[in-house]
C-alpha cells in the first residue's frame, strides 16, 4: 500500500546524505552503463565478424596449388603443381552427395579491358555457374554466366557494378561488347558483391572459354565448392574437416606430392574458421558479461554498506519506532524500500544512459570487426531488475538487525 509519509520520510533520509547518496547511485548506475556498453560493442563484434563472413559462403572450401618443398618418390622438390580439369571432376563425383555448390576457376589478373576509349586493369576468372552462388554475388541486371555458356564456349562476360562504372558509367552495359585483350566479349550481366568494390572489379568469362582464348588447355588455378550445412554445426564444421583433409589427400596422391608438404597443395576451410571466430566471439562475450556483472556486484555490495551505515545512524530512531508500537515488519519494510529505491532509480539510470550512447553512437562506428553496436533491450531490462532484486538482498541484512534490535538498547544507542 503507498505511503506518502514513508515515501517523504525516505526522500528526506537521502536529502540529508545527498554526497553519500549520489556516491552509491552512481557505483550501481555505472555498472548497469558499463554493462549496456560492453553488450552493445559484444553484438558489434558479432555483427562485424558475420560481415565479413558474408563476403562469401562460409561453408566454403577452397583448393589452390604451389611448389613442393620436398622430394617424395624418386621427384625433387621445386615442381609446380597444376590441377587439371580431371582434378576437378574426380572431387566433384567422388564427394556429390556432399557438396552444395562446385566452381573450378581460371584466372587472369590484370587484365586489359575496354570499351570505346576507356581501359583498365582488372581480374578476369573463367567460372562455373555456381560460382555466383558460392561469392553470395546478385544480379543487379541481366544475368549470370550458364552452363550453356560454358558448353558452346561462349564469349560473355558478367561484369561487376565497380568495373562497370569505369568503363560504361551511366550507360547501359547489357549486350554491349567490351574487349579484352583485344578479344570481344558480350557482356551479359552486372553483379553486386558484398566484399565490396575490390570484389566489383572484376569480370567473369566461362570457364571454358577463358581455358580457351587465354591458352591454358585443361588447366585449373583454384576448386571451390560448399559443403551441404546440415542443422547441427559442429557436424557440419566435422564434415568440412574431413572434406577438406580427404581432398587435400587425394590431390597430392595425384599429383605424387609428399603427405606432409603444406606448400604444394593447400586447402583453406571457412567454415572451420568461422568455428574458431565465433568460438572467440563467445569467450569475449563471457569476458565482457563477467566484468560487468563485477561491476554491478560492487555497487550492490555498496549500496549493502550504506545500508549498514544508515541502520547504524538510525538505530536510537528505531528503537523509539519500536517503543511506540512499531512492528518488525515496519523496519524491514522501511529500510528495504529506500535500498530498493536507489538501487531501481540508479539501474534505470544507467540503462536508460547506455542504450541511448549506443542507439545514437552505434551507426557511426563501422569499423571491419565492429559493426552497428546494438543491445537487445529485454536483456538489459531483466538485468536492472535482477539488480534490483539483489539490492533488496543486500538491503535486507542490515533491515533484518534493525527489526532485531530491542527498544532499550537501541535508546541507550549513541
């Protein structure tokens, strides 16, 4: 039931410590701050992290080739290892039923491409069809290179939204011809990728049509290809593994390359990275949940002493309460309702504080591993109230002796 002259009895017990009252406030309001701002950059990590996964699938695997580094049956080392098209076609058959999407790719950097008088300098790579799927590129206009492309050895291009600025910039590219290397292409698409404009500058050809205009045969630079996700991620990250590490196996039995040569045949894992990152992410996010909740503790253990110290002052004023008649229940009620008072105005305080920096200042941080720090709001809720409930523990001990104390000693009390 509201008391008004409880409520004006406790406004007037703080009025009379104002410098004691705002000391305890502020322990417990910066600890909720703090622990707002360290959930918010937390979630900005998260956010960034995924970001930058984003750029390509993150079940991805990737295959490239260099020198050996070491002699193994009767071969020196020094040799370059060249994947073939065969290469290609044994992995994609031997591991279908696990495998999402498959690309082989031959690439040419800088190469010169043109249209009507403007020239650059950018990647070309001859791809697959599921190589749109696997880069997480979109079609902004037209489409992507097909698979009838790549039978009749067509010569199109799918260009990026960068490169098109630079050769077209406001016309239209689609049917137009540009020429690379002074051979003429039809281009035939534009796509956005979200790693950005270095990604966007480049040009992709058909596979075959690149092996062929660019004399490379049945020659390969690098195999890529997602592995099918299934709803457990760890099963998923051990099948990756154990694609990867079969893979690479079977390449260097291939190509007689010794096991233990990491030079000669590499294979990069995304999604046995990406297990490593959010396995990082969630320690930071435990790091940062225990020393802001350490944080909270201290000004609860402080709002707990000033209790003491007002129980302490006020034990002559307790023991006239209780000769006049006053129940137990009346001085536990009292002293709890002024440390839940300041420990729910101080919480509220410091959350409202900290969800409003970072609702305002989180747009404006962008950083490659810090994007967009943000707070789920019924988190930060139900710890102010968990705050709340253990201030009135902590209030409780010292409201619990006051109720103790007996009316003659406490008038004896100096």
């Amino acid at each position: 039931m509201f008391d008004i002259e409880r409520w004006q009895e406790i406004f007037e017990t703080l009025k009379k410590n104002k410098l004691r009252t705002f000391l305890t406030g502020l322990s417990v309001a910066s600890g909720i701050f703090i622990l707002v701002i360290l959930l918010g950059f937390s979630k900005g990590i998260e956010n960034g992290v995924k970001s930058e996964f984003e750029q390509d699938a993150t079940n991805m695997i990737t295959v490239w080739t260099g020198v050996t580094t070491k002699g193994y049956k009767g071969l020196n080392p020094g040799r370059y290892i060249q994947m073939k098209n065969q290469n290609f076609d044994f992995i994609s058959q031997k591991y279908d039923k696990h495998i999402e999407y498959e690309t082989s790719l031959y690439s040419i950097w800088g190469a010169e491409i043109s249209y009507k008088n403007e020239t650059v300098n950018y990647q070309v790579r001859g791809a697959m069809p599921d190589h749109q799927f696997i880069e997480n590129a979109d079609i902004e206009s037209g489409r992507f290179v097909n698979q009838a492309d790549l039978d009749d050895t067509r010569k199109v291009a799918v260009i990026g939204r960068r490169l098109r600025q630079d050769l077209f910039k406001d016309e239209d590219p689609i049917n137009k011809s540009i020429s690379i290397y002074g051979m003429n292409f039809q281009v035939i698409g534009v796509f956005i990728d979200p790693g950005g404009e270095r990604e966007e500058q480049q040009a992709y050809i058909p596979l075959t049509t690149s092996q062929k205009v660019f004399g490379a045969g049945d020659d390969i630079r690098n195999i890529l290809f997602t592995v099918k996700m299934s709803d457990n991620f760890d099963e998923a990250v051990a099948l990756s593994q154990s694609m990867a590490t079969a893979v690479e196996n079977e390449l260097k039995l291939m190509h007689t390359v010794a096991p233990d040569d990491t030079s000669a045949v590499r294979v990069f894992n995304t999604l046995d990275e990406a297990k490593k990152i959010y396995s990082l992410i969630a320690t930071i996010q435990g790091v940062f949940w225990f020393i802001g909740i350490g944080t909270i503790i201290a000004g609860v253990v402080g709002v707990g002493n000033i209790m003491l110290i007002i129980v302490k002052e006020r034990t002559k004023e307790i023991g006239i309460r209780k000769a006049l008649g006053a129940l137990p229940s009346s001085i536990v009620a009292m002293i709890l309702q002024e440390a839940i008072f300041v420990t729910m105005f101080s919480g509220l305080f410091g959350l409202i504080t900290g969800l409003a920096l970072v609702e305002f200042g989180g747009p404006y941080i962008e950083m490659d591993f810090i994007k967009y720090p943000q707070v789920d709001f019924n988190i930060a809720l139900t710890t102010v109230f968990l705050l709340v409930f253990a201030g009135a523990v902590a209030g409780f001990i010292p409201a619990y002796r006051a109720a103790k104390i007996k009316p003659i000693v406490a008038l004896r009390d100096e």
